[in-house]
C-alpha cells in the first residue's frame, strides 16, 4: 500500500466506487467505507470527488470522516492487532494483556511499531462469553493469550 | 455420519473451524462417509469448540481436549460412543440448556442458518404467513398482547411504537433494525444475525405489514463482520424463495431488506444517532420531538427496534399473544436472552422468563467466577449499566425489579467480576469511555466526562480525597440532569453504583502534598 501509486489510477478507483454508489440515498458513509476498504484508508485527495458526487461540501465529507473511529486518514500498520478494552475483556485481564502486547511488540496501545504492526482498541467483539478478545488482521481470537497472538503474527505474515 | 459445528464466530475464535476441518480430515481418511453441518451457537461458549453426532436418540455432544487432530482421530477410534473422552452427552439434555425457556433461540445452534428448509422444518415464516393473513390493526393487537417491550435497553412497549408509525401519515414509512449492540458483555443480536438469520428477516416484514412499511435498514456494527455477511446470505435467500421481494407469497405485500454497516461509533446505538449514521452523516443525536415515529429515517415514520425485539415477533404471532406474556413477571413480558460474561465459568446465552434472579444466572447457570476467586460485582446493562454487589445478587432481572434497586437491564448482558477488580478503576473506565464514544453534541457529556476521568484520576491519587468526591457527585448530578441522551445521562450510573456500593475502593492513601 506504500510506495508511489500513478495518480490516475487512484482517482479512477474513487470514480469506480462513486459510480457503484450512484443513487445510493445517504451514501456518504458507505463510500467512504468502500474507499477505505479499497486504499486502506481515506486519502486527502478522495474528499472533493466525493463532495463533488454526493453534492456535499467538502467540509461534510470531513465531518463525516473524522467522527467515526473505524475511518482512517492514514494507512495502519501492516500487520492490525485490535485488543478488546471494555468491561467483560476487563474481568478477564484484557489490561495485562494489552501490557504485554505492547511490551512484546514495541509500541503503545493506538500506535504502529517499528516493523509495522499496529495495535489498537476495540471496545467489545461481542466475544464476552470467550475473553479476553482480540483481533489479528481481523481474524477473531478467544480466550486470548499474548502468546496466541504472537504466534498469529508470526504465522501469516 | 453427520455432524454438527458450529460456524458462530465467538466458536470460530476459539478453533470450531479447525474442529470441523479434523472432522473431514478424518473421516475422509478412513474413508467414513461424513456430512459436517455448520450451524449458528447454542450459546454454550464455555464448551467450545464442541461437536454433536446425529443419532437415533438426538444430537450427542463431544468436547475434544487438547490437540485437536488427535483428539477427533481417538474418537472415531471409539466409534463416537458415549463413553468416549470429552462426551457431553445429550446436547438438549445438559442442565445449561435443559433449563432455559428458549422460545427467540430455538433454532440458534440446530438449524444450518442459510437452509430455507431446516427454517422451515423449525416452524420459520408460520408468522408471516398468519400476518399476511391478517390485518395491519390486528397484528399489533397481537403484539400488544403479548407486552413485549424493546430490548435495546430501554423497554419501550413495542406496539405502542409501531401503533405511532401505522397512524403517521405518509406513503413511504421505514422499518429500521438496530443491531449496533455496542454494549460490553452483549452478544445476543450477534448471535441471532449468525445463527438464525432468517427470524430476523420474518420479524421485520411482520413488522412492515403492520405498520405499512415496505422497506427495512439493518444497521450492523462493523465489529460484526460475520454476522452482515451471514444477513446479506440470507437476505439474497429469502428473496429467491419469495420471502422477501415485491409480492410476498403472493398476498401483494412486498418488502425488502438492507443492511448497512456502521463504523464503530457506540453512539451509533442511540436511535437517532443510528438514523443520521444510515442516511451517511455523523452519529450526532437529533432532537426529541419529533419521534422517529412520526419523522425518522429520510424524514419518514420508521419504526426502530433492536434485533431480539423483532426477532421475539414471529413467535408472538406463530403461537399468540397470549403464549407470549404468559412468560415473566409483572410488567416484564415474554423472554429475555441473558448474556454471561467476563469472569465466568460457564459464559453463554441463557433465554429465560424475566424474573430470574441475577444469582441463579450467575451461579446456577454461570458456575461463579472463571477465576475460582471470589464474586464481587457484575455489571448489567453495559457502560451504562450500574455494578451490582454481590450481595444484591437475589434481585429478580426484570426491568421494573433492577430500576428499583437503581440498575438497568439494559439489553441484557451480565458481566461478572472477581474480587480483584479495582472498582474506582471501573468508574474511571465508565468516565472514560464516555469522553470517547460522546458525539460532542452537548457540554455536559462531552466536557463532564473528561472532567471525571481528572476527578477519579485525583481521587486515585489521594488529592483531597473530601473535596475531589464532592466535586465528582456534582458532576455525576450535572451529566444526569443536563445531558441530552442517556450516553452522558447515564454514565454516572456506574460511577455512583461504584461509589455507593464500593466506597472502600475510592479510600486511597493520602498524597505527601498538592
Ligand atoms: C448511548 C446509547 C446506545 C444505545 N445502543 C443501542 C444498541 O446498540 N442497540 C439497541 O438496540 N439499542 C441501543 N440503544 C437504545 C436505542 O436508542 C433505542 O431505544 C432502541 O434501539 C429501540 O429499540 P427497542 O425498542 O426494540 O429496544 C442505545 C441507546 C443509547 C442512549
Ligand atoms: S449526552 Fe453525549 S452523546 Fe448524548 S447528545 Fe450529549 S454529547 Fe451527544
Ligand atoms: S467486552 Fe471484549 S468482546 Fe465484548
């Protein structure tokens, strides 16, 4: 996802999923969406043709982009671990675990590490019955362990 | 031989699929000829991953231990008898279901969750096909029967609702489902949208019929990958067996279904938060009046109930209003899918008439603590939800029982806690978990809570433990009084719930000086 990307090409994928949402009533989120899922992200540069199509100003689309935690304006890391922060991962040594995690990774809960794994919170998987829980490039684990997710990390990478 | 895993994504987290992949692997090697039927959750998550074989006196139930290749290969060297390691025995038999009064979750965990026939084998559409028959009034009179309320939280009656929305003038009207279920400890809309989709689907035409809506929203969160792929299948299925669509078997009543997905915002949940996220724009709360009722979605009269209110409906109207209330206690109707959670033994689903005490929940079904240690507190109702001591345990869960006692069942969930939690660090949590879910909309949310995260931070610390308490309970009085939804109104729940029944928690040792 890095590296230089022919300007072109980008725009013609925004168009590509403009044109999926045509007509789509109260579709702003969902491209924005459908963008992220495309790029990885929102870049900068998608938010006046998006304006443009939706009949929005460019502000609206930035409101709507900065209010949900889900849409970035920057790539994540490589690798995605999301550790479960709420209550019922709590009673369940979710704080410890994310401690280690961030110990064995090298960064802070809401930062990316050195070799590019980011690690973030979530706020309930709806996994409560199995925590703590946590997510590995968006593959589910219950009953967590730091060692699990390790080992997730180091399987597919 | 055919067997049954589960696909449910809380079972896939802790190895159902690679349960099901030994299985094939296995059989296929010994050249047994094998069906695996991947079905929703029983909701038994503390035996997952678990596998049933189908025999002549019901499903039996196997947990293999350890390595899982091996453990599938030693049973079917035992012919899967019930003596074998790991043999649960009869699945309906366990007392953890033996118990329950599944009436929502009847087919959740049995039936493959895409199967038209197995819905249908199960008593599935014989709900619709009674509305198709009857008139919209009658429908709701139905569901006024039968007093069931909202389980998102709030308990509202939901035919007093879909009464408002059958009365709205307008030709185009809306049938929005939430199943944003942001609430730590819930799990029971994920669970349903997996496992039986297609109750879902069948409690939202009703519910068009009734009020005459001829399209519905499902707002998924997008933490539930699963489950929007699952209602998606679903969705494409119900229409190609005319269960959906223009003119629903043929009675000239036509409704359709979309899903959209949220992006993680819990305020999302709140409805008009929820209404303003569908039509794309930020999750910022509206204003109340108008009702979503009278003006909801795209400006028009949309009825919005959470998943298991509407997924309650088909049976309300398969089997009557009647049948319905004749479950629960006062002016708690029906069933309430219970959700075990956090330091819990035997965590899962438990559908149970309203009335049950919290103590049989989380000791009888639950088995007390995962940890062996002693219980302290479960919080129900979510982040927004009050911790209940352990002493107050023999409280009925129903609505009006834990109002009085100053909880919220909220949508369900019951997370349990040990006796290492640190309650002043959970009142922390509840502060600041709303400073970052508040949709900035209002002062006393928005600012208040940080605020609180400074006071507990102080409290913690052991600054002027008199004044810094005093500070907070102002606080916690101006957030509930001021407050313009129930994310910044009820967030002192827990806090003031923490400090009544806790206080020994916010006592820290003094600070050497300011
Ligand atoms: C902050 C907040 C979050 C909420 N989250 C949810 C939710 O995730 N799911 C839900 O069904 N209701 C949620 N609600 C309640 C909804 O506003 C609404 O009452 C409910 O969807 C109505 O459906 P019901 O009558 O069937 O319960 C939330 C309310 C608030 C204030
Ligand atoms: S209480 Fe909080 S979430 Fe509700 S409207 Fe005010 S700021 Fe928004
Ligand atoms: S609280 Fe962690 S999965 Fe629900």
């Amino acid at each position: 996802m890095t590296g230089a990307r022919p300007q072109s090409d980008s725009e013609a994928r925004v168009a590509r999923i403009l044109a999926e949402h045509e007509g789509v009533e109260g579709g702003c989120l969902m491209v924005l969406q459908a963008i992220q899922r495309a790029f990885g992200y929102v870049p900068q540069e998608a938010l006046a043709p998006v304006a443009r199509a939706l009949g929005l100003s460019q502000a609206d689309v930035h409101g709507v982009l900065t209010f949900y935690h889900d849409l970035r304006r920057a790539p994540a890391g490589r690798r995605l671990v999301r550790v479960c922060q709420a209550e019922a991962c709590q009673a369940m040594g979710a704080r410890s675990l994310t401690d280690a995690l961030s110990g064995r990774l090298g960064v802070a809960l809401g930062g990316t590490s050195e070799d590019g794994v980011s690690l973030e919170p979530v706020y309930c998987l709806g996994n409560c019955a199995l925590s703590p829980a946590v997510t590995v490039d968006g593959v589910m684990q219950g009953r967590a362990t730091e060692d699990r997710v390790m080992a997730a990390l180091e399987d597919a990478t | 031989m055919i067997f049954y895993v589960s696909a449910d994504s809380a079972s896939v987290s802790v190895g159902a699929d690679r349960l099901a992949e030994a299985l094939a692997a296995e059989a296929a090697a010994r050249g047994i000829e094998a069906r695996i039927v991947r079905t929703g959750s029983r909701g038994l998550y503390f035996l997952e991953p678990m596998l049933e074989v189908e025999t002549a006196e019901g499903r039996i139930g196997f947990r293999p231990d350890g390595d899982i290749r091996a453990a599938v290969a030693s049973l079917f060297d035992e012919a899967f008898s019930p003596g074998s390691a790991g043999c649960l025995g009869l699945v309906e038999d366990l007392p953890y279901l033996r118990r329950q009064e599944r009436l929502t979750f009847a087919r959740c965990g049995i039936v493959d969750p895409l199967s038209i026939d197995d819905y249908r084998i199960h008593g599935g559409f014989a709900g619709l096909e009674r509305a198709l028959a009857m008139a919209p009034q009658a429908i709701v009179d139905e569901v006024a029967e039968s007093g069931l309320r909202g389980r998102g939280g709030a308990g509202f009656p939901a035919a007093v609702k879909w009464g408002a929305v059958q009365g709205a003038t307008g030709d185009v009207k809306y049938v929005c489902c939430n199943a944003d279920e942001g609430d730590s400890g819930t799990f029971a809309d994920r669970m349903l949208m997996e496992g039986d989709p297609f109750l879902l689907l069948e409690g939202m035409a009703i519910a068009g019929r009734a009020v005459g809506a001829s399209r519905g929203f499902i707002y998924v969160r997008s933490e539930y990958p699963a489950a929007i792929r699952m209602l998606r299948a679903a969705i494409d299925r119900a229409r190609g067996a005319g269960w959906l669509g223009p003119d629903i078997g043929g009675s000239g009543f036509g409704f359709d279904v979309e899903v959209r997905e949220g992006a993680g915002a819990y305020i999302c949940g709140e409805e008009t938060a929820m209404l303003e996220s569908l039509e794309g724009r930020r999750g910022m709360i509206r204003p109340k009046p108008p009702l979503p009722a009278v003006e909801g979605l795209f400006g028009r009269p949309t009825v919005i109930n959470n998943v298991l209110t509407l997924a309650a409906v088909p049976t309300i109207l398969a089997r009557g209003g009647a049948f319905y209330r004749d479950f629960g206690m006062g002016r708690s109707r029906g069933t309430q899918p219970f959700q075990l959670a956090g330091n819990i033994r035997r965590g899962g689903l438990v559908e149970k008439a309203f009335g049950v005490s919290l103590r049989e929940l989380v000791e009888d079904f639950g088995g007390g603590t995962a940890s062996g240690r002693l219980l302290r507190a479960v919080q129900a109702g979510g982040p927004l939800g009050g911790y209940i001591p352990e002493a107050m345990l023999d409280l009925p869960a129903d609505y009006e029982a834990l109002a009085e006692a100053g909880f919220m069942l909220g949508h369900g969930g019951i997370v349990v806690f040990d006796d290492s939690v640190d309650m002043l660090r959970q009142a922390r949590f509840a502060m600041e978990f709303c400073a970052h879910e508040s949709c900035g909309k209002c002062t006393p949310c928005r600012i208040g809570s940080v605020r609180g995260v400074e006071v507990l931070d102080r409290i913690a610390a052991g600054v002027q433990p008199q004044r810094n308490l005093a500070l907070l309970d102002d606080l916690c009085t101006l957030m509930t009084d001021a407050s313009l939804c129930a994310m910044g109104g009820l967030t002192p729940a827990p806090v003031r719930s923490a400090l009544r029944h806790f206080p020994e928690d916010f006592r820290r040792p003094a600070a050497a000086a300011e």
